[in-house]
C-alpha cells in the first residue's frame, strides 16, 4: 500500500510540474544575446529590421515591481491564446540595463509591441486585458 501510495505520489508531482513547465515555456525570458539573435542586433544595427518570423510584444519589467507581477497572468493569457501567431518575451530592466535603455525604458511595466513591418509602437504602466489585445489585433496581427 505505501508502494502505491508513493507512485501515486510521484505522478501527481511530476504531472504538477510537466504542466508548469508548459506554462511558463510561452512566454520567453530574454537577454542581451538571446535579443540580438530574435530582435534586432542593438550593436549592429544602423537602421529598425525586426528579425523574427512572428510579431512579439516584449515586457520590461522588474522582480520586485507589484504592476509588473500583476500584468504577467495577462501576458501569460495573451501567450497562450495567441501561440503560433506571436511571441511574448520578457526583459528584466535589473538585469540588462543596456536593452531597456535601447527602449527608453524609463517607467515599468513597460510594453513594446514590434509587428512584423514597420516601427515598434509601446505602452506603459498596468494595462488590462483588453487594452493589451487591442494592440494585438489592430496593430500586431492586422
């Protein structure tokens, strides 16, 4: 019986865990080298040329900013409901002050929405669901 007991256990956990980890594999952190290779090369670049396949939307945020923490379950939702079409990338501001500084990251949380043509666009400070989606639809995926 404990035998059971612990096998039963054990999946429960690793199944808790498989499934966190496919949460969290939606929304990618992003540093300097990992940026360059997806976004755009900030020590190259002469001119905008977004590098990826999709449109992204790129969260500048900060560990212990409460709004920051509070918009993640919104760009987790955004990552899930439109996987396949965008991606969804973070950038703590603490930890690579040179990429926020490319986006003149002065307050957070701070959103940059990169379509596929064209020019960056960005928000700033706590947005709810809706508003994030409306950017989503009218200018990433138009």
């Amino acid at each position: 019986m404990k035998k059971l007991l612990l096998l039963l256990l054990a999946a429960v956990t690793m199944t808790s865990v498989s499934c966190k980890a496919e949460e969290k594999s939606s929304i990618v952190h992003l540093d300097k080298q990992a940026f360059i290779s997806k976004v755009i090369d900030i020590d190259q670049a002469t001119a905008w040329k977004y590098k990826g396949d999709k449109p992204c939307i790129i969260d500048f945020y900060a560990d212990w900013c409460g709004p920051c923490r509070m918009l993640t379950p919104t760009l987790e939702g955004i990552a899930k409901d439109y996987a396949g079409k965008l991606y969804v990338y973070k950038i703590n501001v603490d930890e690579d002050r040179e990429l926020a500084a490319f986006f003149g990251a002065q307050s957070i949380p701070l959103l940059i929405y990169i379509p596929m043509n064209g020019n960056p666009t960005k928000t700033v400070g706590l947005l709810p669901r809706e508003d994030v989606e409306k950017v989503v639809k009218e200018f990433l995926l138009k």
